[in-house]
C-alpha cells in the first residue's frame, strides 16, 4: 500500500492570531511522531487481525468507506498480510482518541459484514442500461447509496416476459432492502438516480452478418476463425476516436483481447443462451457432437467453468486425454475441453461476428526482456479484465504480422472512474513494471 503523508496543518487559537502547527512524518518503523508548537509527541498504533474476505467491505466503492474513517478519526491506515492468506494486519496510527475511534467503527463495520446476506431482483433487458448507465455510473451510485455489493450476471435469461439479468446483491438487510428498492424505481419510473447519458453506439456499417462465414467444422481449415477474426478487427482500425470496451483475456500487456461495449454485448450473451439451451439437449447433443474434431474447426464448446456453451476454434488436440485446446473466439480465452463436450456450429449461431479483438498496449516495453507474472497480473487488475466495465481505448498504430491481412491495433487504455482518468500504460511505468516507448518509433 502506498504511503500516506500529511502535510503541514493550521489551526487558528480561539481569540487569537497565533497558528499552532503539526506534521505527521512515517518512520522506517510505521511509527508516526508529531511536532506539535515546538514539542514532539509520540502517537500509538494498534493492530488488528481482520478476514481478507472482509477488506472488500471495509474499503467500499473506490475505497471510499475506509476514507471517510480515517477523515473522521484523524488517522493512518494501512494493511499487511499474513502467513495465513486468510487474514491480513490492519494497522492504525495517530492520536490514541482517534486510534480508538477509528478501531470501533472498523469493529462496527466488521459486525455489520458478519450480518451481510444475498439476495437476487432481475432486470428487464430493455432496462438495463438505465440500471447501469455509461460507464456503469448509475450502478457505482446505486452501490454507494445504499452500502451494499451489487454483482449482475453476464447471461441474458429468457422468461415468456421477455429478457432480464440477473443482479446478485450482498449486504446488511437494510442495505439489500434500499438497493432493491432503488433498482426497483429506476424499473419502474423508467428513469435513473442521476443524469443519464445515452450510451453511444459504435457503428458497424458494412459489416453486417451476411459478410460472416457460416461455414460447420467438416469445412473449416485452420485459417477460418482467423478471417472471421480480422472483420471485427478491421472495424476497429478503421476509427480515430476513443471508443468503449470491455477487457476480456489477457496474456500480456503485448497480447490482450477486447469487446467493443454496446448494442452486440446483449446480443452476444443472447447467442450464448440460446446456444446452451440448444446443445443441453440430449437429442441435440447426440446429433452434433463431433466425433473426430480436427484442428482450426468453429465449434459450439462448453466453457468448464460456468457450463455454457460458446463458439471456440479447436487448437490443438489430445488423443490421449480426449480433450481439445479451444480458443473462444467471442472473448479470446482458451481452456482444455473434453471432447464429447465439442460439437458442430449451426449456421444460425455462425451469423454474429466474432467478438474479441486481439490488441497490445501502446507506449510501454516490459522493464526486463520479458512481462512478469506480477507485470501481467497488475495490467489484469488495472484493465479490469472479465469484471465488464468499459475501458476507453485509442487505436495509436497498427502491427503487421505475418499470415495476417488484418494489422493488430497498438492502443492506449484509460480507466475514466476517478476524479482523474487513468492511463494504464503510464500506471505500469508508475509500479516499475514497465519503461517508456516511443510510440512514433515503427
């Protein structure tokens, strides 16, 4: 955790001119010293061993509820971890009053999140962008209003009332009771807590699904899904403007995959319900599995790690473990997959271009000859990769690869939430992860 720094304080004495000053200066020990009128006081540090499942709840929205604890109290907190991965040291540093104070309202704060329960409201399709907002401002508001954690689903249900989503919300019961009840006027009142902007739409002009190949796996050669790929990509390097997407993969900050965010993203996850409702069918299954799978074949193919179905590319194949490497084409992802859960693309699921888009960072080389765990890890983090918030990214120059007819887009990704938008190639050349490149250099 970065270190905190107090600046230089005045207070004004009552009934007189004279300003009292005090700074509070880090030693190598944690341990804080204040210069108060010309003496020198040593302040207390208490710790606390609290559940690292509890820090989330602790540090709210943007880490906004652990401020206002230290504002109110007048202290310094800071974290470490433990051997034990399960817990980690709360540490709390100021004048012993506000040391206590401080240490109540996270005790408060830690029995409220022992209480915390989960419920679940659904959102019409038609209404979620009105929930959300751009850039998922209505959905930050909803949180930080009523206290509680809100998660919505990826997956579009289908009830004979139409679409919906599912949204999962944790909190206090009173907190899940205001969540629901503001998700629940914003439904009903067709309007937003605060001022909506429209989402804007990214024009696909040209490529409709008709330019798609459509063709079953008994036809596929290895470069199919490469062609396929290239329509979306072009359509990307065909912009000058910042756009919206979302981060899906990540291999490095030099091989990443995007979504563009808008009107496709509901008709994806549609695709994708329909398709697992499909291939769930046991007469459906037995009639479009692939018995022999051959590699570059557009496949339907479960993802083991929600059961769902989606459209992949076979890579590679393992005859002995009869399992195949899939590449999903939709979010540029790939897992080892059985083969009975592998089966032929219908036509009608071949329509909607490929979504996932193969980019690199702009403007950073890795520090070392190569990106380190802990360098991929941060940029996963900072790009908010599968969370499904939307990213702001400039195309900045294109690579050429070989066998490729599409260049890969060269971008520059800024995260707008904050005060301050941040661009995550100069936050990776902050945590020493990366050094600065020439862009214009080719």
């Amino acid at each position: 955790m970065n270190e905190r720094k107090f600046v230089l304080l005045a207070v004004t004495a009552v009934g007189s001119s004279l300003c009292l000053y005090y700074v509070i200066r880090k030693t190598s020990k944690k341990e804080y010293h204040i210069v108060f009128d010309g003496s020198q006081v040593e302040s207390m540090t208490v710790e606390l061993k609290l559940q690292t499942s509890f820090l989330p709840f602790l540090f709210g929205q943007k880490g906004d509820t652990l401020k206002k604890i230290e504002d109110k109290t007048n202290t310094v907190i800071n974290f470490r971890c433990c051997k034990d991965e399960k817990y980690a040291i709360c540490s709390i540093s100021g004048f012993q009053s506000n040391v206590k104070l401080a240490e109540d309202l996270i005790k408060e704060a830690e029995g409220n999140y022992l209480k915390i329960g989960r419920s679940e409201i659904s959102v019409p399709e038609e209404k979620l962008d009105l929930v959300l907002g751009r850039n998922l401002d209505n959905f930050n508001q909803i949180q930080q209003e009523s206290g509680a954690v809100i998660l919505f689903e990826r997956r579009t249900y289908i009830s004979k009332k139409g679409g919906f989503r599912k949204f999962i919300i944790k909190g206090t019961p009173e907190q899940m009771l205001k969540a629901k009840n503001i998700i629940e006027n914003v439904i009903e009142n067709n309007r937003s807590g605060i001022e909506r902007n429209r989402i804007e739409e990214f024009s696909s002009e040209g490529h409709t699904s008709k330019d798609f190949p459509s063709k079953g796996p008994e036809d596929c050669n290895a470069f199919t899904w490469v062609q396929g790929r290239e329509m979306i990509t072009e359509i990307l390097n065909n912009t000058e403007d910042y756009i919206d997407v979302f981060v899906s993969a990540v291999a490095s900050p030099d091989k990443f995959w995007i979504q563009i965010a808008g009107p496709l993203t509901s008709v994806l996850d549609n695709l994708v319900t329909e398709m697992t409702s499909f291939y769930r069918e046991e007469n459906n299954a037995s009639q479009y599995r692939i018995s022999v799978p051959n590699i570059g074949a557009i496949v339907a193919a479960i993802f083991p790690a929600d059961g769902e179905y989606y459209r992949g590319a076979i890579m590679k194949l393992d005859d002995e473990k009869k399992t195949v490497s899939v590449f999903f084409v939709d979010f540029g992802d790939s897992d080892e997959v059985p083969q009975s859960e592998v089966f032929e693309l219908l036509p009608e699921f071949s329509q909607l271009r490929f979504q996932a888009i193969e980019c690199q960072l702009g403007g950073v080389l890795p520090r070392d000859l190569s990106w380190s765990s802990e360098a991929i890890e941060d940029f996963g983090l900072l790009s908010l990769c599968a969370q499904w918030k939307e990213l702001r990214l400039k195309v900045l120059k294109h690579r050429s690869v070989t066998g490729r007819p599409t260049p890969i887009p060269v971008v520059k990704l800024v995260n707008p939430e904050g005060e301050k938008a941040a661009d995550i190639s100069e936050e990776l050349i902050r945590k020493g992860h990366a050094v600065e490149e020439d862009i214009n250099l080719v």
